[in-house]
C-alpha cells in the first residue's frame, strides 16, 4: 500500500486519479486531511436522492458516505473535490477554493443540470396545497397581476400554500414542477395584502426572467429582473412590509 501511494506521487496528480476509485480517492483526501489518523474503512453509497445531496459519516473507524446518485460516474477530479467538501465539512475545515470551484463548475454544467432537473421532477414529491386558502385564492391573484403587470401573458403555473407559515421562505418558484409556493404566513386576514401582491409579483418574475448559468455562476436574480421588480408599485413599501413580517 504504502509502495503503491509513493509511486502515485510521483507520476503526478492527474495520471493517479486516473486510477483511483471513488473509495481510494476519499481515502487518499482523508490522510490528506488527517495525516496522524487511522486510514478508516470506507464505504461509499450512491443513493437515488432527489437532488445532489451527499452525507457523510464516521463512526466505529468506518467513514460511510452517501452520494447522490448525480455524481456516480463524474469525473475523478470532481469526485475529489466533492471528497473534500464532504471531508472538511466533517472536520469543520474550510473548503480549498479550487475544489469548491470546481464542484460547482460541474453541477452548473448544462447536461448535469439537466440530469438533475429531470430527477428532481420524477423523484422528488411535492407537496402542493392547491391555490384556495382560507383567506386568499393564489390563482386569481396570479390572474389579476398577470394582467395587470405582464400583459395576461405568463403561463399559470401549479400554485400552493406552504405547509407551514415559514418566515423564512416567504415565496417560492420550484422549476422542476413548474410551481409558486407561497407561505401560509399571508393566508390570514391580518397580513397585508400588497405583502403578499409583491411575494407573488416576484415570484411571477421567475417565469419571465430564467436564471442566468454561466461557469461557477448561477445567477437567479439577474440584473433585468432587480429592475424589472422595481416597476412593482409601492416597491419600497411592501419592502418593509416584508421586513416586518
Ligand atoms: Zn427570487
């Protein structure tokens, strides 16, 4: 084992994760990272998720890891990079800049954004409460500011009610299901009504302004769409609204 590492080394990075397997590579990071420690047992599980989730674990000498099934058959440089994330997450290490770069260069690649579109869609359930709330009907909001704001012209997606009143998600588009998800935390007859206009406005600008991917960057508020949500009428208003809910 240690004749084999040693000559690794020498025929240089590239060529060595070549060869190596997912299991070798996690190994090979985690006497990276843990030089004095006990090479662990490795086990690495890829799992139908319905996204790129990935969790790690080490217990009783064993380091087991659960991938998305996204990752299987990437390419070894990005499982490396992915085995260093997961890895200086478990040590509470910060992540080396290139390895963050480049994991994210490869989930913001068209094909594995498709990919993961496409298992989102199929695998992940949605919870959609339907648009009738006790206090608000979300389709004929969505009527009336389409109307009103985009010439009656956006397609009506799926529109729902969150399950819980969330502060912290007060709105939401969901691509894969081609959703609005608005919190329950405005279906009451207190919470104020231009409020929620706005959440639903901007959401509504999803629809028209797609997200912009080009390299690391996954840019969902673009440029013409913070213009675009200024045209919303009492702007800054139901801006502190929101701030106060
Ligand atoms: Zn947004």
């Amino acid at each position: 084992m240690q004749e084999r590492d040693a000559g690794f080394a020498l025929v240089g990075l590239e060529s060595s994760l070549f060869f190596e397997s997912p299991e070798e590579i996690y190994a090979r990071v985690f006497q990276e990272l843990k030089p004095r420690a006990k090479a662990p047992r490795i086990r690495v599980e890829y799992c139908r998720f319905a996204n790129a989730d990935c969790f790690v674990r080490l217990e009783d000498g064993g380091l087991h890891l659960r991938v998305s099934d996204l990752f299987q058959g990437a390419p070894a440089p990005v499982v490396e990079a992915l085995a260093h994330i997961l890895l200086c997450k478990l040590f509470r290490r910060e992540v080396p800049k290139t390895f963050a770069r480049r994991y994210k260069m490869y989930l913001n690649r068209k094909e594995v954004r498709r990919q993961a579109h496409l298992v989102r869609q199929i695998r992940g359930r949605k919870f959609l409460s339907g648009p009738q709330g006790a206090h608000h009907n979300l389709d004929e909001l969505f009527d009336r500011l389409n109307i009103t704001y985009f010439d009656g012209l956006l397609g009506r997606p799926s529109l729902g009610w969150s399950r819980g009143a969330s502060r912290a998600m007060l709105g939401h588009f969901d691509p894969s299901h081609n959703a609005i998800i608005i919190s329950r935390v405005f279906d009451t007859e207190t919470a104020p009504a231009l409020a929620l206009e706005y959440v639903m406005f901007h959401e509504m600008l999803h629809l028209r302004h797609p997200v912009d991917h080009a390299g690391v960057r996954r840019r969902v508020h673009t440029r013409e769409f913070r213009e675009a949500e200024k045209n919303f009428p009492h702007y800054k208003e139901a801006k502190e609204l929101l701030k106060r809910i």
